[in-house]
C-alpha cells in the first residue's frame, strides 16, 4: 500500500507540474482560452467527440480568438490532424499529403477530372440523378382524398440529399451509381461514411489516441463503421480499378488510373487509389448534401425568400429541360445568393482545417505564433462575424447581390466574398467545388420549378431549440453535428407539383383532373374553360401548330437534323444537295414525294442549329494530330515537368525557325480604279533566295538576339558595315540557306551564351519542334550538360501550341512584306543579303515585341496555364468510334424517356409491361406517356435506320467501283510514245490472242509447230488470228459483197 501511495503521489505530482507548466511557463500560456483547453488536448477530443467543435470555435473566438485572417499563402502547412486518414500506412490521398510536391502531383491529376469540359461531359449523368431525385419528392400521400390538396408525403431532405449527392458521385468517380435514389438497401453505406468521418476528426485532434489504439475501447462503435466504410470504398476502387480504362466514359478513376509519374512513369499504387476513393466518396457528396440540405431548410423558414427565388426560375425557364450547366443558369443570381447564404449560415465543414506553424513562426494579429503550433481559421466563425457580415445569424441572400436591398453596396458585397470559404481557398482549396455548384443550382433550381414547397406541419427536426446549449437555441439555424463534415438531420419539407402557374405543361392538369384534385383553389391561371379543355383532349394553339405543308414530320425532321450534326462532329458536314438527298430517302420509304429544289436551303434556315457555311479543306496529318487526348497530353507533361525542374516563366523558352524567300511580299487587299476587272498585280522582285531566321522568346516577353541562316559559303564584309546589323546579332551561310544539325548546336550555344546569367532557376526549358537538328545526339547532349530541359511540341500542332507562331511570326511576316515594298517603290529590283538584313532588322523591332511573345504563350495556353483554351478549339476528330455499351441496366433503374437506341427500347418496353402489372383503378396516364415515348423512339430508330441504309448502300456501291479498278489487271502495252484508245485497245487484242495461242501449246504438251496450234478461229468469218470482238467483218455491208 505504500508502494501505491507513493506511485499516486508521483502521478499526481507529474500532473500538477505539467499543469503549472502549461499555465505559466508554455510558450503560448499568455494566450487566453478555456482552462481545460490550456491544460489537456482532450477537451478539444470531448468537444469532437460531442458534435459541437464548431460551437466551441465561435464561443470561443468570440471571448479569446485573434480577430485576423491569416492569408492560404501563410508559412505553414498540413498539422498531424491529416496523419490519421490514410487507410493504410503512408499511403496518403489528395487530402491527406502533407508533403506539398506529393500533394500537387496528386491534385494535377485530379484537376483534369474536375475541368468545365470534363464536367460538362459528364452533366448529363449528374442530370440523369437529379430527374430521379425530383421526381421522388413528389410521391403522393397513401391517401387520395381532396384534404391532402395534391402535397406529398413530408420528405427528409437531409435522407434525400445524401442520396442524390451520393449517386451522383458513384456515377462521376466509378462510373455507375451507388443507387440509393432507387434502392433502400445501399443507403446503410451514408452512416458508415458519417462515422468514418467522425473517427478522423476525434482521432486527427489528439493523433495519439490512434498510435495507442485507444479509439478502438473509446469509441468502439463508431470505429467498428469507420473500418466497414474502409472495407466499402476498398470494394468500390477494386472493382473499377478491374474496368481499367475501357469503359464508356471519361470518370475520375479514368483519370487516376490513366496518371504516370514523368520521372519513373509509374501510375498510383493500389493503396493510392484506395485512398482516393476513400476521399472522394466523401469530399465529393457528404458537404454538398448539407448544403442542399440547408437551402431547403432556409426556403422553407423563408417563405418571402422562397416567393423571390421561384419568381426567378419562373420567369428564367420554360422548360424543365432548359435547366442544366449554362449561362442562363449560371445568371440566376438570387439562386446562387440563396446556396452562398446557406452555406454561410450552415457551412459544410464548419470547424478549422489545422496547419502547423514552419520554422521562422507567423505573425498574425501582430502576435507572434512560434514554429511547430497549429492554427486554423474556424469556418462557422468567420461566417458569423458581424463585421464582414451584419446581422450575420439573419438569412439574407440579399447580402450577395449589390442594390438588391437597402445598405448592400458593391463594397460589402466584396467584402462578404472575401471572407466566405464553404470550399477553402488557395493551392489546397476544394478541387470539386465546381462539380458541387452545378449540382447545388442545378437541382435546386428544377425543384422550384416543378414543386411549390412548404415545411412540413408538425415537424421540427433540423431547428434550435431554446432548451438545448448555447449556439443551438436559434429555431431558424439549421443544426449540424461537426463531424470533419457534418451530421444533420431534417427539414421535413412537403411538395406539390404547380397547378399551372405559367402556360405549357397541360400533362399536370390532366393528372389532376383525373384524380379529382382541381378545385377552384388549385387552379390560378386564368384561361377560357374551351382553352383548357381543348389542351386537356390534346387540341394545340394554333400559333404553335405545325403547318401541314411540311414535307417530313417532326420527328423526321429531328433525326435528320441529329443526323448532320453527328456527321459535322466528324468532319464530313454534307451538301445542301446531300441533306435533299437525305430527305429523299426518308420520304421514299413512305411512298411521298421527293422535296423541291429549295427545300434543304430553306429546311437550314428554319432551324437555328443548323447553317451554311463555307467550308475549309482540314489537313488529315493535322486532323490526326489534334486529338484532344494527344494534346492533353502534352499540357500535362509541360505542367508536371515545369514543376518537377521548378521551372519560372523568365526560364520558360520557345525557340522557332521561319523562313524567308528575299524578294517575295504577301498578298493583300488594295485600292484600285473601279472599272479594273478580276484582281490586282503587285510587282515583286525576282529574288527567291532562301533565308532563315531562328528567334527565341520567354515567357516574361524577354528574346535573345536572332540568329540568321542565309545561303552562301563565305561571310561578306557589307553584310555587316551596310546594313547596320547589331552587334549581337548572329549570321551563319550555309549551302541552301536552311538549318541542319551543325546550324543547332551552334544556336544552342548561342542560347546558352544570352541566357545563362538571366536566369532565375537552375534549369531553363526549351519548347521547340520536331526538325532533325534537334534530335541529334550534340544538340542532346549539350542541354543535358548545360541545364537545359528540352520539351517537344506534338507533331502537326505548331498553330495550336507553338507561342511563336501564334504570337509573332505572321506579324513579322508582314512587316518584312511591307519593308520590301519600301524598296520596290524606291525602283530597287533586286534585293541582295544587305538588303534583306536591313529590311529584316526593322521589320524585327516592329514585330517581336514584348506584348506580341506574351501573347503567344496566352494563345498556346502555357502562361498563364490554361489547356482548356486550346482543347475547346479541336473540334475534328478522325478516329473509329466505339461501339456503345450493350449491357443491360435493371429495368427499375429506367426513367421513362424516348428511347435512342436498341437497348433503350428494350428498357423502355419492359417499363410499359411492369407498368401495366401494376395497373390497377389507377391513372392509365403514366403508361399512356410510356407508350407514346416507346412508339417515337421507334419511329426515332426506323428514321435513323432509313438514312443510315442510304449511306450503307451509296458506301457500298462506291465500295464495289474501287474493288473492281483495284483487282483490274495493269498490263504495260508500250514503253514510251504515244497511243490513242484504238491503238490501246488493238494492242491489249493481240495480246489476248497471244495469250491464247500459248495456253493452247501448253495443253499440246508444247509438241506441234506454231501454225498447227492456232486452230481457234473466229465464230464470224471462220478464219484465224482475230476473234469475233475484232473481226472486220462487222463493218462490212452486205450488199457490197453480193456485188
């Protein structure tokens, strides 16, 4: 018992003393704060553990916290906090590398997924979701009675949007969806993730409960989840991971998978792309359900909000269809202000993202923070600053729209901006936060369109209570559990598709009016009563009729136009005589008549989608080489090489040749007299020597001296004392006036000379072509000596990505055009080597300028980085298509839709048959419209298959020609002189006949003599040596002969 006291008294001395320690003798112990939070690190592990971490920030900066925003280009970086996430040791994903090469190499990848143009690729699976997603909402009560007043059952928005935004990642990530829309039986996966996710934030705030294994006794149950949601995203990566790269879209894993590292050419590790996968499950879906989740519990609380915001997708769209990714919707400013305002109220991730102090510490709010401490800008706090926010627990979408209310100016609107972070910002911000905004405004937006929506009456879930503890007493703030993400739960919400405020969907009355539910309250437009039901029987208004004197129907008309676009994607846009010929095919299998001879020119200008142009005759070398892929490619090795070397815009080079014919101007447009008919002559000079000029420029604008290829053996003293020339300007003759291997290296040097001393960096990149001096083992060998990094442009691409050609050398083309009028005017016919430099010197100076190199290296999309500019630009692509996927979705999974293809038909016909199983006294409509969209499918398909036989047919027969000229014998008749097709053809007769004769003494046994082996004779006259093609016979007259 001594023993035990003594050891109790050592602990309790130990802990005293760290305690007095921490208090008053710590570094940091002149900072304020909570006493437990100064003395132990579990308090910030209760509070984790509790849900409130985000409560406790803003309780606590409110008292204690620094006022300061430290800026996302501070000296710090990632704390321990991220050291817990890997699923398995040192295998780090985007979120978790500490190590900013690692994570920037990661996140390179990553970013092409989550570019404008992958994600509109990818829209219409996000669509495909959010249709679901909308049309789930709206399921009626069990009941049918008129009380219910056609509102749905009260729907958990929170359930739902963690459904949506979950499905719609499976389909982005892995390439199909997780079917939680669909199937209650995946939807066990979402409190999985949640304790996942609240395993890493109490285990990331205090890393040694981890190392110790302590979160498998304290928080068992939540431990035991987070290794279920390890073992599920594990599944998910392997199983896409199988598919490899052969699938039918372009996913996030397409992109992981696809990833080589430029120094070792390895891809990620399995262990990488689980983490991944880990991540992205739920980066990319648990925070954009709470913010969807809290805009609909805003609206809902705010009913005058909501009458703004219908107001504007009311009058915005006409059709459902019309909302999707675009400048129409991107301009519904008060929808973006109401999801900026909910998730400034209610942000995602409301806690801190923890960075570690660097040696050298950080000065924030003029105090001093030492390396090794941890700092964190809380989220829900800085939201709630009444500073940048006034009446900041006020939902006011107001405040993000200048003029829109009183006070709110250009100047607190920018303000508010610069302390919003709902995705953070800076090199480690959210790379999904674009892919998060087209869902959010997207789904949002169709909900509004298609549903009123009111709070559920009796349900108060999702809303403070007076009762409960500070920061969760306000009814109107929505409550979330700070779990890393967050943990919520509610609105209750209720929808009732629209009664027709607005003119357009007649299937809503129907629908109503068959289940009893139009009353005079329901109703609110004001029609006649005939109007109505003359759109109820299916009668059209007049203006929006289609005339009768149309040659095909509408449906027709909507494949063939599908038909020209799909043909122009491929480069083979069609005639207006093809697009008649087209229309022709479609009306013979009908029996109509064909269309007149106005009819395509006319048929073009009725549809906007559609118009004449001229067309441009596209190189196939070319063709080939714009691949977006191949230049994708590319931009990805020029960024990852560029950070690998460290590689600054002033040691960013391009270097081009282009040559000069002496004596030859360019065409232009000039003024002559009006009665001169066809084009204008300009006299040039008879001069067409070949000259080069080699010019090299950075991407900062700076050049180095050209340096110039001229024709001749030796060097001429006038070159130098007549023209002016510069002092360090180079001149190299060589035999034709063009550059060969030796010409590159000594321009090598001639760059290493000028650029040496400039540079910033230890390396200095090069952007040059494909010519065969830069090939040579010399050329090589020297940059590899010399720090020199050589990058290849891709063949055929100069016009895309070459700064140089884009930027300067048709200027400097036309201004040694205009310098060599100069001398025609001046009566000089003959322009030597002097006069070419004087005339190249100034047409230098005027051309490679500065603004003209920067602009170049804009155009090519390399400073500033922006690949996107040059692959929106490819819009040929010669290449075999893949066949679409046959495989089968489950027929639950089918939205009743216009079938576009075999397997869409079958689909959509096994929906009728399920649907007419479960038709009972029920509405007929559904499968009314099932039907209807099952027959214009197939009609869609017997169309396509009409025009695509026509083209089958004209191929084949085209097919057949060349087969024939090809397998057609090539017999030389004569060498040399002339023949004409009389000759030709006597000569290929005789040859037939010799032909014969030999054939005939091989069966002979080659035995009898030359005249005993040509007994064939000709079937018309009976004699030898013609046959009756040739015989003469014919053109004699018969009656000549009885003379």
């Amino acid at each position: 018992m001594a023993v035990q006291v003594s050891y109790d008294f050592k602990e309790s001395i130990a802990l005293t003393s760290l305690t007095i320690y921490r208090l008053t003798f710590h570094p940091l112990a002149k900072y304020p704060g909570p006493f437990l939070a100064k003395i132990t690190d579990w308090y910030s592990v209760y509070h984790a553990w509790k849900g409130d971490r985000h409560l406790e920030f803003y309780r606590c900066h409110e008292k204690y916290a620094l006022k300061t925003i430290y800026g996302h280009k501070s000296n710090v970086k990632k704390s321990q906090f991220y050291t817990v996430f890997p699923p398995t040791k040192d295998t780090f994903n985007t979120h978790s590398s500490i190590d900013k090469a690692s994570h920037a190499r990661k996140r390179r990848v990553l970013s092409h997924a989550f570019s404008d143009n992958a994600i509109k690729t990818m829209e219409k699976y996000i669509l495909a979701n959010v249709r679901t997603f909308c049309t789930n909402l709206g399921q009626p009560k069990a009941s049918t009675e008129k009380s219910s007043g056609g509102w749905s059952v009260a729907q958990n928005m929170s359930d739902w949007c963690n459904y949506l935004t979950f499905d719609v990642m499976g389909d982005l990530c892995f390439g199909k969806a997780f079917e939680m829309l669909e199937n209650s039986s995946n939807r066990h996966v979402i409190d999985l993730i949640g304790n996942a996710a609240h395993t890493h934030l109490i285990t990331g705030t205090y890393p040694i409960i981890k190392t110790i294994g302590l979160s498998k006794i304290l928080f068992r149950k939540i431990y035991a989840q987070r290794m279920k949601y390890m073992a599920y995203s594990r599944a998910q990566a392997t199983e896409r991971t199988k598919i490899g790269l052969d699938t039918d879209r372009k996913d996030f894993f397409y992109y992981l998978l696809n990833a080589r590292d430029s120094e070792t050419g390895q891809g990620f590790t399995t262990p990488e792309l689980w983490g991944e996968s880990n991540l992205l499950i739920i980066a990319g879906s648990d925070t954009t359900s709470a913010a969807l989740s809290a805009a609909f519990f805003y609206l809902v609380h705010n009913p005058d909000k909501l009458d703004i915001l219908t107001k504007e997708i009311l009058s915005t769209f006409s059709d459902l269809e019309e909302i999707h990714s675009s400048p129409t919707l991107n301009g519904c400013t008060y929808l973006r202000a109401v999801i900026d305002e909910s998730m400034r109220l209610s942000p995602p991730v409301g806690g801190i993202l923890p960075r570690e102090v660097l040696p050298g510490g950080i000065d924030i709010d003029g105090l001093h923070i030492p390396a090794g401490y941890v700092v964190g800008t809380p989220h829900y706090a800085i939201h709630h600053n009444p500073t940048y926010y006034p009446s900041p627990f006020i939902f006011l979408p107001e405040r993000w729209i200048p003029s829109s209310a009183p006070g709110i100016t250009a100047d607190s609107v920018a303000l508010a901006q610069s302390a919003f972070c709902p995705f953070s910002i800076g090199p480690r911000g959210c790379i999904g936060k674009g892919v998060a905004y087209v869902e959010l405004m997207t789904s949002l937006a169709r909900v509004v369109f298609m549903y009123e929506i009111r709070m559920a009456k009796g349900y108060t879930v999702g809303e403070g209570n007076e009762n409960l503890e500070v920061g969760r007493r306000r009814r109107d703030e929505f409550q979330l559990r700070d779990s890393f993400t967050s943990m919520k739960d509610g609105p209750y919400v209720e929808f009732r598709a629209r009664a027709m405020a607005f003119y357009g969907d007649i299937v809503v009355f129907e629908y109503e009016l068959l289940f009893g539910f139009v009353t005079r309250r329901n109703i609110r437009i004001t029609v006649p009563r005939s109007t109505l039901f003359d759109r109820i029987q299916g009668r059209s208004n007049i203006a929006e009729s289609r005339p009768k004197s149309h040659n095909l129907t509408e449906l027709e008309e909507e494949v063939l136009i599908q038909y020209i676009i799909d043909m122009d994607d491929r480069g083979f846009a069609p005639k207006l005589n093809s697009v008649e010929d087209m229309a022709n095919y479609m009306l013979e299998t009908r029996g109509a008549k064909k269309v007149g001879k106005l009819w395509a020119h006319r048929f073009v200008k009725r549809y906007s989608e559609l118009k004449t142009r001229f067309n441009r005759v596209y190189d196939f070398q070319r063709a080939l080489c714009e691949d977006p892929e191949l230049i994708e490619e590319w931009f990805r090795l020029v960024s990852n090489m560029r950070a690998k070397y460290g590689i600054q815009d002033c040691d960013f080079y391009n270097f081009d040749e282009t040559g000069f014919m002496m004596g030859i101007i360019c065409p232009g447009m000039v003024v002559t007299s009006a009665e001169r008919s066809g084009r204008s002559k300009a006299i040039q000079p008879g001069n067409r020597e070949w000259a080069t000029a080699i010019i090299c420029g950075n991407g900062e604008g700076e050049t180095i001296p050209p340096f110039l290829v001229v024709q001749g053996q030796y060097h001429l003293s006038n070159w130098y004392t007549e023209s002016d020339f510069p002092a360090d300007w180079a001149i190299k003759p060589t035999s034709n006036g063009w550059t060969n291997n030796e010409t590159g290296l000594e321009w090598l040097k001639h760059f290493d000379k000028h650029t040496s001393q400039r540079r910033k960096g230890k390396y200095r990149m090069l952007v040059l072509d494909g010519h065969e001096s830069h090939e040579s083992i010399p050329f090589q060998s020297y940059c590899k000596s010399n720090d020199i990094i050589c990058i290849k442009l891709p063949s055929h691409s100069s016009h895309l990505t070459q700064p140089l050609d884009i930027g300067c050398f048709s200027v400097l083309k036309r201004s040694y055009s205009c310098q060599i009028e100069g001398f025609i005017k001046a009566h000089i016919n003959h322009i030597s080597k002097v006069e070419f430099f004087i005339a190249f010197k100034a047409a230098y100076q005027q051309s490679i300028t500065i603004q003209n190199i920067k602009a170049g290296f804009r155009g090519a999309g390399l400073i500033p980085f922006d690949p996107q500019s040059i692959l929106s630009k490819l819009d040929v692509r010669i290449r075999t298509s893949t066949p679409p996927s046959t495989s089968l979705e489950l027929t639950n999974f089918w939205i009743s839709q216009t079938p576009h293809n075999p397997t869409e038909a079958l689909l959509q016909s096994t929906l009728v048959k399920a649907r007419i199983a479960r038709h009972q006294s029920s509405s007929p409509t559904p499968i009314f419209e099932t039907v209807q969209a099952l027959a214009k499918g197939t009609e869609r398909l017997a169309h396509e298959v009409t025009l695509l036989s026509a083209e089958n047919r004209m191929l084949r027969r085209a097919n057949e020609a060349l087969s024939k000229r090809r397998r057609a014998k090539k017999i030389q008749l004569r060498n040399g002189g002339v023949l004409t097709g009389q000759e030709a053809e006597d000569i290929l007769s005789q040859q037939e006949v010799d032909n014969q004769i030999q054939r005939d003494e091989r069966q002979n046994g080659g035995n009898s003599n030359r005249e005993s082996s040509t007994s064939r004779c000709c079937s018309k006259c009976g004699k030898t040596g013609h046959n009756s093609r040739t015989c003469q016979n014919n053109a004699i007259d018969a009656s000549l002969l009885d003379s």
